[in-house]
C-alpha cells in the first residue's frame, strides 16, 4: 500500500490519510486555556457561540442538531426569508436575526465561533468563505459549492484560514461505511475495478416556470437569495424548495444526493479525481439545456454518468457508473426475490473480483452478496467509530478542541476534492449537446451522441472540448466575489 504521508498533486492528503485520521474522531482532546489557543479557537470549558445562516428547512434541523450539546448556544440567525426562519426564531428566541449574511458577521463577528451555512448550493462557497476570512469554525451543507472552482478554493482556504470544517454529509460519520472499509481491507471480495451508484432523486418538480408574472412576498428579499447568480424576474417555482431543479442555484441529483451515496467509493478506494467522465440525459433535453433567455434552465429529469478514476495503486481504472430519476443497474444475479437493492434514496454496490459487497444511502448496512454469506464471515472491527454516528457534534467536539486538536470525519481537505469529483459529473450532463460551430459559440443542437470528456485534475480543466470549461467555473454578478 501507499505511504501514509503522500499527498495528492494539489498537495491535500490522500483519500487513505483521510481514512486514518478520521478514526481518530472520537478521540479525547485536549484542555487547554483560551488564551494560549489564540485566535480562531476556544477553550473545552466554554460554549461555542454558533450563528445559522439560512435557517429553514435543512438548516432548522441543522441548528437542532447542534444544540443536543449542553456546551452550544445559538447566538445568531439570517435567512433572506422571514418565513423559513418562523420555527428557528421560535426555537431560538434569544438569537439576533438578520437577513444579509454580510451584514450578521460584520455585527456579530466578536460574539460567534462558528457558522452553519444551509442555504441554496449557489450560495454556499460565498457565505462559507466569508466566514473562515473572519476565523470563524464553518459547517457547510453538501454538496459543499456550486461549481469546481468553488471547491477548489474553499479547500486550500482551509489549510489558509486553520478554522474547523465539516461538510454535511452525514453518512461520513457513520458506522456503516466504517465497516464497508473494513470489508473492503479484508480482501474478501477481492479487487474491485467497477461501482454501482444510484439514487431516487429528483423528488422535485422538473419543470419551466411559466410566463406568468408573480408579485415578491413582502417576507422575501429575492435580491438577496440570487446572491451572485444572475438576475432573473421572481418566480415562484424557484423557492423555497425547487432550486434544486435549476442549475443557476441547485445542482441536481447528483449534486443533491451523491456526497452521500458515493462517500464510500471516495472515503475507501484508492482513488482522487477521475480522468474521464460521460453523461446521457433523459427527458425534455431540449429545454433543459436550452440557450441563455434571460430564465433558468433546468436540471434533468433522469440521467446515467460514467466516470473513470486511475487508481492510485497503480492497479487499472475504477469505473463508477451513476443513475438517477428512476434509471437503475442490473440487479445482481446473487439477490434473491424480495431482497432488497439498497433503500428508498439509494445505494452503493461494489464489484470484486470475488463478491459483490452492497449498501443503502449514507453506506448504512453493507452486506456482503449473496446475503446467505455474511453469516459465515468475522471481519474484526479496526476502525475507531464516531460516538453515537453524531457527525454534527462531531463537529461540535472538533471546533470546542481547537484547530488541529481533533478531527471532523469530512474536513474540506477532504470535502473539496470529493465535490469536485462529483461535480465534473455535472459538466457533462451540461455540455453533452453542445458542439463546436465555427465561430465558438454556444449551441444546442439535435442529440448525436454523447462525448466523453477528458479531465486534467492538474489543470482543472477539461482537455479535448474547451467548449465544456464554461462550466468548470461560474461567473458571479456584480457586487459579489470568491476571493482568498
């Protein structure tokens, strides 16, 4: 196996290193005084002063979450809507209220040491680096940015900023892809060069918003939500829930419910970032990746991915095939009637050259296949597991240890590279119907066949169709910028 100190060629440590240090999660800390932690950290024995910023929906349970620990105090709230922070407001009536994010770290940037950010995916790289430029500790929903650039840059802001990070993948501090490693370096289902992935997303309606005209809630300041995405006219069909079926905002399936499924291909195998990736798109591709009209476009109603990573082993290419919107895999030949072929939002299957080890969502329950054989195995336990599988206090635990005195189990060194590799995911199904034209224009044209792109992680971009790196980054709007 590799050393345990390489790193990888954008010098963030190896997949493997992740795996060693994230069994040290549940480790003591250590106690030390305020003063000698210096800026940025705090002590054990005080509270940790958390602000929300977008406090509905996810970021309510997110906020909850947090304040099972006895030593967490909620101390601020933003969202740009009045009505997603009803409930969070009620919950924490004590907590100052804003509804610029900007404007609450400016005010409030003395009496907060961490931030939990839970807004719309084209929003999270912006308020989560705002944050870590202030010191502040950041829990970033997944997929952790919008874009790869995105990634790229909150990763190396947390080796600059030396602040706790976590993204909210949740499944990362479970027992099950815990045990799947163990599993896996067991060598029981021997060498493994293909992985199923597939979810149920999307859940949510997959449609163009209408030419009617609608009036701005007086609750909502919708300036505020489109942050640095374009500006378009109010439309009820983008909040507060179907953003995620738009790509200025949200970024699909695959964006909404991979950081999830895929963690175990990405937390086990001796993989980084794949070197090629291809997309087919099911259901009305031609609105769905229509020219720019001053309107979203859309994000697919059902889509099947290929990716391809070098092993860092040196041992051939590992396939990763994605489905979603009700494309599914082959089922096994060795699952019986009945048995089931991960759970209701998913799972994950890896193929080896002796057996088939299979898992739901988050990589909870894996069971080697056929089912008959997890009877006659004993794979000891080597991990160090997470207490109570508790990825928020996990976090929690982390930031009240001090930078560097703890690990969380997906610290941005981790969740950077991991959202990029989802993500280019996202440029092919974006570009899989656009072709070159003479004059180097954007075009959408009759479906003849999709295009496999090349990926140079070194670079960050894509190498045989420039065309596609149009989508590697995003532009932002005037008066908002992603700047270390």
């Amino acid at each position: 196996m590799e050393d345990s100190k390489k790193t990888t060629k954008n010098g963030s440590p190896s997949r493997r290193d992740f795996i060693k240090a994230s069994s040290l999660a549940a480790s003591a800390f250590f106690i030390v005084p305020r003063h000698v932690l210096g800026k940025g950290y705090i002590a054990p024995s005080d509270k940790l002063n958390i602000a929300g910023i977008g406090v509905g929906g996810k970021g309510k349970s997110d906020l909850s979450s947090f304040a099972k620990s006895p030593r967490v105090n909620i101390v601020a709230l933003c969202d740009v809507d009045d009505r997603q922070a009803v409930d969070s407001r009620k919950n924490f009536p004590n907590a100052k209220y804003y509804k610029d994010f900007r404007e609450m770290l400016n005010k409030e940037k003395n009496n907060i040491d961490a931030c939990s950010i839970s807004t719309p995916d084209h929003t999270h790289a912006i308020a989560t680096l705002s944050a870590m430029q202030l010191g502040k500790h950041v829990y970033t929903q997944k997929p952790l940015t919008h874009s790869i650039n995105e990634a790229r840059i909150l990763t190396q802001a947390a080796k600059k900023y030396k602040v706790v990070t976590q993204m909210g993948n949740q499944g990362g501090s479970g027992n099950g892809v815990r045990r799947m490693k163990e599993i896996y370096d067991s060598g029981i289902i021997g060498h493994v060069d293909k992985v199923y992935c597939w979810t149920n997303r999307p859940v949510w309606p997959q449609a163009v918003p209408t030419d009617k005209t609608f009036k701005i809630p007086k609750e909502l300041d919708f300036d505020l939500w489109l942050g640095p995405a374009p500006k378009v006219a109010y439309n009820e069909a983008y909040l507060p829930w179907n953003w995620r079926g738009w790509w200025p905002y949200g970024t699909g399936a695959l964006g909404d419910m991979a950081c999830h499924i895929m963690d175990p291909v990405f937390r086990i195998l001796p993989i980084d970032y794949p070197k090629s990736v291809e997309a087919s798109v099911a259901g009305n591709w031609t609105m769905t990746l229509r020219p720019e009209d001053n309107a979203p476009a859309w994000t697919p109603f059902s889509t099947n991915i290929h990716l391809v990573y070098p092993r860092k082993d040196g041992a051939g290419d590992l396939k990763v095939s994605w489905y979603d919107g009700g494309i599914l895999p082959e089922l096994p030949e060795e699952l019986k009637e009945g048995e089931e072929f991960g759970n209701s939002d998913g799972g994950v299957m890896f193929i080896g050259s002796k057996g088939k080890l299979l898992a739901d969502c988050y990589g909870a329950r894996p069971r080697l296949l056929p089912l008959k054989d997890n009877e006659f195995v004993n794979i000891p336990e080597t991990i160090k597991r997470v207490p109570n599988e508790d990825h928020y206090l996990n976090w929690v635990d982390a930031c009240l240890a001090g930078y560097g005195n703890a690990e969380t189990s997906s610290p941005f060194e981790y969740a950077g590279p991991f959202t990029e590799s989802i993500l280019i995911g996202n440029v092919a199904l974006r570009t899989w119907m656009l072709r070159d034209n003479p004059q180097g224009k954007r075009t959408v044209e009759k479906y003849n066949g999709r295009k496999k792109l090349l990926w140079d992680a070194a670079q960050g971009k894509i190498t045989n169709w420039d065309l596609a790196n149009q989508y590697v980054n995003r532009e932002y709007r005037d008066g908002w910028n992603l700047t270390l």
